[in-house]
C-alpha cells in the first residue's frame, strides 16, 4: 500500500499543496504529478460527471508519481456510497460537503475509519484495487485517510467548535459561496460577515488543532491566509484555469481582429 503523501505532511507539521479537477481524463491529473509541484490532486466529484471505472483511472494515474496522493470531494447526498467506492480505487483522502451538525460530522469520521474493535468506524472490506496489498493493509489505509469537512454553511459556523471537537477530524476549509447563499448573501463573498465567519473559521480550526485549509486561485492570494496562519493550500481547478484563459486571451485577440 501507497504511503499517504497528505498524512505523512500533516504529521510532520509541514505544509501541503493541492489542485483540483473537474476531468476524469487520467492524462490531465498525469499532468499535474509530472509537474512534481503538487502533493495531491483533488478531483471534485461534487461538480463533474463521471463514473465508477473513473475513479479507478484517477487512481491509477495518481500512483504513477511518488509523493503524490489523491482527494475527491463529494456531494452529501451520495457520500458514503462515494467515500468507499473512491478509497476502493486508491484515492486516499475525503473532503465531505454541507456538514452542518456534530452528529454529522461524526458520520463522515465512520464512513472511512475500519469497523474493528480500536478503529470506531464502518468500512469493511473494499474489495476493489485497494484491497490488492491486503486486507491489514487496507485497514491501516482507512486509518490514515485524511478527513477534511467543509464549513460552508451557516449552522456549521454557529456549531464549529463542537464540530472540531469530533475525534477524526484533520482539517477544515471554509466555503464562501455556499455560506453567502446560507445568510441571504448569495455571491457576496467578501463581504464584511463573510470575511468575519472565514476568519473566525480559520482561528478556531488553529486554536483547536485541526488545520484549515484555502482554495487559492493564484499564488498572489495566499500571503493574506499565510497571516492568519493557515498553510495548506488547494489550486484552481482545470476549469477555473480555462475559462480565465478563453476570457482573457479570447478577448485580446479579438481586440486585435477588430483593428483588422
């Protein structure tokens, strides 16, 4: 079994670095390992279409580089189906959405945790590419999955400190948009209450001991996270980069074709 690339780094202290995809098309999360540049990539399953036999590829993909893991972040609705089926691949690492409640929080930390008498959880036996290196081999896998929860709603802001309180949680990332929409201020990302719940999310996480982690664009916005202390960073997705670059570059060259 893989070493956890994104486990190994929070135990050592040291900071991590991801990008997220929306492509299920192995050669792009290919591209990103190549560049030798990125502890993980992050597919975001909540988003993109896809199907089982992709999960597979991502894996296989992943494990091409050292140094290199996998996260996939999952709608609500379908996570336990989805934790297990992505873990069953090789992707080593959970990002659960929309949690609102302790109870809540507790179910994501069962969902990956192994059913055995120290381990607390319900996973069994995956059977899937995982379960090739053996079944306690993938019982320490279970324990070394990195549980992350989005904090994007209103209710999980009024119980964050009950929620980190839960045994299992490594890290949290706050989410503006699905927070905006939550206290009637739908896109408003940066405004005053925002940026306040984002902050008191962050020093909260800290003073707790769990990391939170920022979603960056580009690099010239992490200093700002970097004061308040956060230091594991995720990247624009695949289809953030190429809307910027068709708005962008489309509209210079049609500046140009107007002049012709």
């Amino acid at each position: 079994m893989r070493e956890n690339r994104l486990r190994q780094l929070l135990n050592e202290g040291k900071p991590s670095l991801g990008t997220r995809l929306q492509s299920t098309w192995p050669t792009i999360t290919e591209l990103v390992g190549r560049s030798q540049k990125f502890d993980y990539v992050e597919f975001l399953a909540e988003y993109a279409p896809y199907d089982l036999y992709a999960l597979d590829n991502l894996g296989r993909a992943i494990e091409l580089f050292p140094n290199f893991t996998g996260m996939i972040k999952m709608e609500q609705s379908a996570q336990h189906h989805l934790a297990v089926r992505a873990m069953a691949a090789g992707i080593q690492n959970l990002l659960f959405t929309d949690v609102r409640t302790v109870e809540e929080a507790r179910e994501c930390v069962r969902i990956v945790r192994p059913e055995t008498p120290d381990g607390g959880g319900r996973h069994g036996n995956a059977g899937g590419r995982a379960a090739s290196a053996g079944l306690p081999a993938l019982v320490q896998a279970y324990q070394d999955a990195v549980i992350v929860l989005m904090i994007e709603k209103k209710e999980a802001v009024e119980n964050l400190e009950a929620i980190l309180a839960v045994p299992g949680i490594d890290m949290v990332q706050f989410g503006p948009s699905d927070y905006s929409m939550s206290i009637g201020q739908a896109g408003q990302r940066n405004s005053p209450q925002i940026v306040e719940a984002r902050e008191y999310t962050i020093k909260t996480a800290l003073k707790m001991g769990v990391q939170p982690r920022a979603e960056l664009n580009d690099a010239s916005e992490a200093e700002y996270y970097l004061k308040l202390g956060v230091r594991h960073f995720c990247m624009a997705p695949d289809t953030g980069i190429l809307a910027r670059y068709y708005a962008e570059q489309g509209g210079k060259m049609r500046e140009i074709l107007g002049g012709v």
